[in-house]
C-alpha cells in the first residue's frame, strides 16, 4: 500500500473534504484497476477449463456415425478441427491471465488489451461455429450463446464493448450470409444473431454499472478501515500493520527503519481560541505539510489527536534526525499563524538484527517525545 495522497486544498493551503457521492480520479482508476482484475481471474479459470470441454466436444463428434451423408460428415470434421483449435488458444489465453496477475506486471493498458482480446477470441469462435452449423441448418446457438457469455464473464466498459459486438456482429453477417443458402434461414441468423449481440452487449454494460458500483463501495469501506477521516492519513490500525510489517521486511533484507512521533505544541490553546473546528483545521494544514516534507515511499499516519506518526524505511539514525529536523521546521512556518503551534518529536530506530514491533518502538519514541517536550518543545529528541 502507498501512502495517501496529499488532499485536495483550499486558498489557504488546507485540505478539502471530497464531494459527496462524487469518486476522484484517482479512485475510478483504482476501481477499474480492480475491475481489470477480476476480469483476468475469471478468464483465467474460463478459458483453462474450456479445453476439457473441446476435447470431451471432439470425444462425441468422433464416436457419430461414420456413414452419414457427405455433408454432415464435413460438418463434423470442421467442428472437430474447430474444437482443436480453440482448445489451445484458451489455453494461452488462461495463462497469459496468469502471467498478467501477477503484481509486477500489472500495466493497466496490457490488462484491457488481453481483456479485449479474449472477448474477440470468444466471439470469433462462435461466429466460426455458426459458420459450420449452416451445412447442416441455421443453427446459431453458438453465437447467442457466446455474446452472453462474453457480455457478463468479460466486464468493460460499454463503449469499448459495443465497439467489440459491432465488429462481431458486422463478421457474423458476412459469414452467415456466405455460408446460409436459404434466405429464410438466412434471415432468421441475421435477425437472431443481431438480437444475441444487442443482448450481449446490454449485459455487459449492466454488468459494468454494478461492478463500478461494487468497486466504489469496497474502496469506501478500504477507506473507512485504515484512513483517519479527518486528515486523510493513516489511522491507528493501519499504522501498526504498516509498522510491523516494514519491520519484518527491514530484518529480512538487512537495512533499519526509523519511527518518528510527532505531537503539536500548544494545541490545546488552538482549541480554547478557534474552537474544534479552528482545530480541526489546523490538523488539516499540519497532515497536509507532512505529507509534502516527506519522501514518496515514508508512511504517514494519524495516531489520535493531535498525535502523528512517521515510519522511515530503509532510514537509519542520522538520516532520520536530519529529515526529522526538516519537518519540524516546516511545521513551525506553516502553523506559524495558528497562535506559534509547534511540534515535538521522537524518534526510534530500528537497526538491522533488533526483533522488535510496534508497540516496543511507539513506547521508546514516546519517552523520547516526553524528553523534547520537557526540553522547551519544539525539538526531536533521540530514543536512548
């Protein structure tokens, strides 16, 4: 997880509450990153379980009769060559899902494009089935069948999709119109086939709605579970997740981190003059400049109050004195016109062997957090 971006701010530099009911931008590409996702799990379970239904498909096809007319003959073989075609080309379709699930690989244009791909091969496939079947009569199954299919697995959005089952269905009429000798029949497929696409397609953007509707609820409830709703930082569980898990991390790869807490000077004052909203508003612009002090991959959370945390990665003592100081610094000029609001800070470091968690560094940082605000506030003081 990365930390929060900074909040949206107002004039004066304090962040803004998001509309309501309104998603960013950031949390529609998070939803359609997660949409992406799950597509690619259920086109890899799909499409490494159709081979078996191919080759179960060719199993029956070779024990018909083998004295039927010429034409239901080649039908059969063509059905046949169709199934062992499709069977490996799912098969590269599962595993590629496969490869694309994988976290290091997860560029969102390649996810949609083998989405998209899948989706194409699926309707191919059913149009060539259609194509077989009119030796034998004007049966489309295979298509109506496919378009649903495709319109409720494969989740994209509706002008993607449309732009997909016009190409197919525009493929469809060729191929049948070249294939159904019978003009009855013939229209029957085009007007049976354009309804499986129109139907497909109309699940499909059903299908949409209600999974970006389902992503925007889970990534509320993510929210509410770790983001302190005040600040937007980090909240107290997250905090401690994040803490221990960076720890573990540090001892298997062998390098420190660091722990900085941080409290505002004099806040009490704030809240006696301004009132808690005044307060509020000063935790605000206070979240807001931490975030900008700090490096991209440091972890910033609320821990109650006017109480804030810092973890360092891959930062030992001296590099987390000297980015320490900076913050206090910055602090001291933002808040400078909220009646001289401060902060006192502790700091803990982690070196490469301490077994140690969370709750072991807080305790340590919190003596050294008592040490600064006895020495005159406004200063870091070192665990000892």
């Amino acid at each position: 997880m990365t930390r929060p971006p900074p909040p949206p701010q107002d004039a004066a530099g304090a962040p803004l509450p998001p509309a309501p009911g309104r998603a960013s931008a950031d949390d529609r590409r998070r939803q359609k990153a997660a949409i992406d996702e799950d597509n690619l799990r259920r086109i890899r379970w799909v499409a490494l379980a159709m081979p078996l239904l191919n080759l179960l498909f060719v199993a029956l096809l070779l024990s018909l009769r083998a004295d039927a007319e010429p034409r239901v003959l080649q039908w059969q073989e063509e059905l046949r060559r169709l199934h062992l075609a499709m069977a490996p080309s799912f098969v590269v379709l599962g595993l590629g899902s496969v490869w694309l699930l994988h976290p290091r690989r997860a560029a969102g244009p390649l996810r949609r494009a083998w989405t998209l791909l899948t989706g194409a091969c699926a309707l191919g496939f059913a149009i060539a089935f259609v194509a077989a079947d009119q030796r034998v009569g004007g049966n489309i199954a295979t298509f109506l069948l496919g378009s649903i299919i495709t319109g409720v697995v494969i989740v994209m959005p509706p002008l993607s999709s449309a732009l997909l089952y016009l190409v197919a269905l525009a493929v469809f009429w060729l191929v049948v119109g070249r294939t159904q000798a019978d003009p009855v029949l013939l229209l029957a497929a085009q007007l049976n086939g354009t309804t499986g696409a129109v139907l497909g397609w109309v699940l499909g953007a059903i299908t949409w709605r209600q999974a970006l509707e389902n992503k925007r609820l889970t990534l509320q409830l993510q929210r509410a579970a770790t983001v302190d709703s005040l600040t937007g930082l980090f909240n107290r569980v997250e905090t401690v997740r994040l803490v221990n898990d960076e720890l573990q991390r540090g001892q298997r790869h062998g390098h420190p981190s660091s722990l900085l807490l941080l409290d505002l000077d004099h806040f009490k004052q704030v809240n006696d003059r301004l009132g808690h909203p005044g307060g509020d508003r000063v935790l605000q612009r206070a979240a807001a400049v931490l975030v900008q002090s700090l490096r991209a991959h440091d972890r910033v959370g609320r821990m109650g109050g006017e109480e804030f945390h810092v973890l360092l990665p891959q930062t030992d003592a001296a590099a987390a004195y000297a980015l320490a100081e900076r913050v206090r610094q910055r602090l001291a000029e933002a808040l400078a016109g909220s009646g001289g609001v401060t902060c006192s800070i502790g700091l803990i470091t982690a070196e490469v062997g301490e077994e140690v968690d969370f709750e072991h560094l807080y305790v340590l940082a919190d003596h050294a957090l008592y040490r600064a605000k006895e020495g005159g506030r406004n200063r870091c003081e070192v665990a000892i």
